[in-house]
C-alpha cells in the first residue's frame, strides 16, 4: 500500500483506446494520442475508463496500454490507470501492473452486474485499498454499475490512507456540491467530475479538475475552461463553456447507440489521422451516413475554436 496521496489538479483526460481489432492495440494512435494530449497542456492522462472501453478488453490489451502509455508519456504528466472489474483481485492484478509502469493512481468503480448496499461498498473499497501498491481513486458511474457511491460512503472511505479522491460521472449536481462541502477543509482530496458540461461549474465551487472525454479531442479548449474557472474569471469562463459545449453539442449525438458519444470521437480522431477508429467488440464503427455527419460536425467544430 501506499500512503502518500496525491492531489491532482486539472484536466486529466480519459484516453480512448486506439485500436487495430479487437485484441490488437494502435500503438502508434497511442503515441499520437499523447503527444496530442501532452502539448496542449492536459495535466494528466486517464486509461482503461469508460471512454477507453475497458469493460471490453482483454487482460492482454489492458497491459500492453498501460506500458505503451506510460512508455509514451515519458513522466511528463501523472498516469491514472482504470483497474475496475468484477473481481476485486483481478482489480488488484491490473492495479500491480500499473504500479510496475510507474502510473500515479488507480481508479476503480464499484464492481458491476449486481447492486451493492453500501456496507457492501466500503468493504469492497477498503479491501482494494489495503492491497493497492498504488492511491486509489473512487470512481461514482450509478448509471453503469447500478450502484451509487453515496456521500456518507465517501466520507467513510475517505479516512482511508490509500483512497486519493473520487470521480464522479453520475451528473448529480447536488451530490457533488454536497461532496464539496464536505471536504472543503480537505486538501489531501481529490474530486473531479466526468460530465465536461458541468466541469467548469464545479471548478468555479472548487472541484479539482475535470476528467472529460471531449479532450481527447480538443484539449486546448478543456484546459483553457479549467484554467480560467480554476482563477474565478468568471466572464472568460462563461466565453469558454459555450465554446466547450459545442463539442457535446455537434458530435454526441450522432446515431442511436449507447456507444455514440465513443464513436464521435474515435471517428474524429481518425478524421484528424490520430488514431485508428476501431471500437472492441461489442461496439461497431460508423458506417458512412454517420461517419460524414462526423466529418461536418468536426469542419464546424475546427471553424468555432479556431475563433
């Protein structure tokens, strides 16, 4: 276990896993992906998430990214590596491989499949905890897991030495102010929110940072967002944020899948010749219809943050 918490700060994207197939990596999306990232000044870098389809991957795929992306990044920003599965020590394994690649954290959502009650959670939590060689981070995704990090559950878990923060992707409002106000005499604390919409808001209340998927994409207006939330301009913030929502706004929403919002990007990357645009199975690629409603949004989209 380790006890030195860290608090990040910033925009940590939640990278998209590059892929060839299925069970075969890009690594030179890999590489593209992070100098694309690193350059436009993201503050850390997030894999094996929901955005990087983790569920979907093999033990193979999820090892091989953790050493190229830490490969790649070459120490210049804080690796955060996703360990979250069904078995806490198939957590545990993944958690020991990033450990070795020298990642700076862990991140785990609450075991998937079954809803747990809350004692249940804690438990869990502080068994990963105690056998993670690396600061863990809590990961609240109810729509995903079925289950919902509580705010009492956090408040608990948080005495714990090796537990770092928390995420949260449930785009509860009033939960995350309430986790707020509970630590906001905490620096040792992270917490960060997923929902990029809401990321400035909570910056302006004092979230930490913001883990948003559309910088994998455009980064350089995520970071601007942050940064100007993060010193309380509140004018160049509002400027921002209706910059930012375009993101969402044009690129989303294409197609009737669960996947959608990961296909926009991946598309877009490939677009922008990133990074291969192949999704794990069970998710497919765009087909053509889709892929040009992607290339517009992204002619739009380039035309507005250029501005």
């Amino acid at each position: 276990m380790n006890t030195n918490k860290q608090t990040l700060r910033g925009i940590i994207p939640p990278l998209i896993t590059p892929l060839i197939d299925t069970d075969v990596l890009d690594e030179t999306g890999v590489r593209n992906l992070v100098e694309h990232l690193i350059t436009s000044g993201v503050n850390g870098i997030f894999i094996l998430g929901t955005t990087g389809e983790a569920q979907h991957l093999s033990i193979k795929i999820k090892a091989e990214l953790i050493q190229k992306t830490a490969t790649y990044i070459r120490g210049r920003v804080p690796l955060l590596v996703g360990i979250t599965d069904t078995s806490v020590y198939e957590s545990i394994r993944i958690a020991e491989i990033a450990a070795k690649n020298k990642a700076a954290a862990v991140v785990a959502a609450p075991p998937y499949f079954f809803a747990l009650g809350q004692p249940e959670l804690i438990e869990y939590y502080e068994l990963l905890a105690d056998k993670s060689p690396l600061p863990l981070y809590l990961y609240n995704m109810p729509s995903h897991t079925k289950t919902m990090i509580e705010v009492d559950t956090v408040a608990t878990l948080a005495k714990h030495p090796n537990i770092a923060g928390l995420k949260d992707s449930s785009a509860n409002g009033v939960y995350f102010c309430k986790l707020l106000a509970l630590f906001k005499n905490r620096t040792d604390f992270g917490l960060f929110v997923g929902p990029e919409e809401m990321m400035a808001s909570m910056v302006l209340m004092g979230a930490h940072g913001g883990v948003s998927g559309g910088a994998n994409l455009y980064p350089k207006i995520f970071v601007d967002l942050y940064q100007a939330a993060a010193a309380k301009d509140v004018n160049k913030t509002i400027e921002l944020q209706h910059k930012m929502l375009a993101v969402s706004q044009h690129l989303y929403g294409i197609g009737r899948f669960g996947s959608s919002y990961i296909k926009g990007i991946k598309t877009a990357l490939s677009l922008k010749g990133i990074c291969s645009d192949f999704l794990a199975q069970p998710f497919n690629l765009f087909k053509e219809p889709e892929k040009e409603k992607v290339k517009k949004a992204v002619k739009q989209l380039d035309k507005l943050l250029a501005e």
